[in-house]
C-alpha cells in the first residue's frame, strides 16, 4: 500500500474520531452503538493498511528452531551420498533462516 493510500486512510479516520468527539455528549445509547462501528471501521482501515508488523527476534528464534529441527541438523550420516543430501537439507535450512531473519528481503 503507497503512503498516500494509508494516509488517506489515517484523514478519514481522524474525520470519522472528530465527528464522534462533537456528537458524543448529545448521542444515545443506539447512536454510541452505530458510532462503535463506524469507528471500528475506519480503525480497520488504519490497521490494514499498516500490514503486518515484523517478527520480533523471539518469533524468529522459534521459527528458526522450527527450520533446524525439520532439516535432521542433529543426525550423524555415515555415507557420502547422506552427506551430500544433508549439505543440500543445510543450504535450504541456511536460506529459510534468512528469509526469517531478513524479513523476505535479500
């Protein structure tokens, strides 16, 4: 989403808060309902446009456990061919952990 979009989302919100902020004292109870969702709305719209926020470093250390456990890191491989497939599991483990780390970007 571009900046203009979001901030135009972020206008239309605070338009949607200062109308609330004029008509709350004389609103009743159906209209504080009605004004309930249509803050709700406009807070989704915000929040949409935001994304997603970035892992912390907890989240990316267990997702990392979760790529090393399922790539075998702790098996011992007697054979050359083991080998050779093991070194394949680490480099797509290697680059998993990446995109973890890095958030998707190279």
């Amino acid at each position: 989403m571009s900046g203009a979009e979001l901030s135009a989302r972020i206008t239309a919100a605070t338009a949607a808060l200062s109308d609330y902020r004029h008509q709350a004292a004389a609103v009743d109870v159906a209209g504080r309902s009605l004004w309930a969702g249509r803050l709700a709305d406009m807070l989704g719209l915000v929040l949409s446009g935001l994304g997603t926020p970035p892992a912390g470093p907890a989240e990316q250390l267990k997702e990392i456990r979760l790529v090393l456990e399922s790539s075998g890191w702790q098996a011992t491989t007697p054979d050359l061919f083991a080998l050779l497939d093991a070194a394949e599991d680490w480099q797509i483990a290697l680059e998993e952990i990446d995109g973890i780390v890095n958030g998707g970007q190279p």
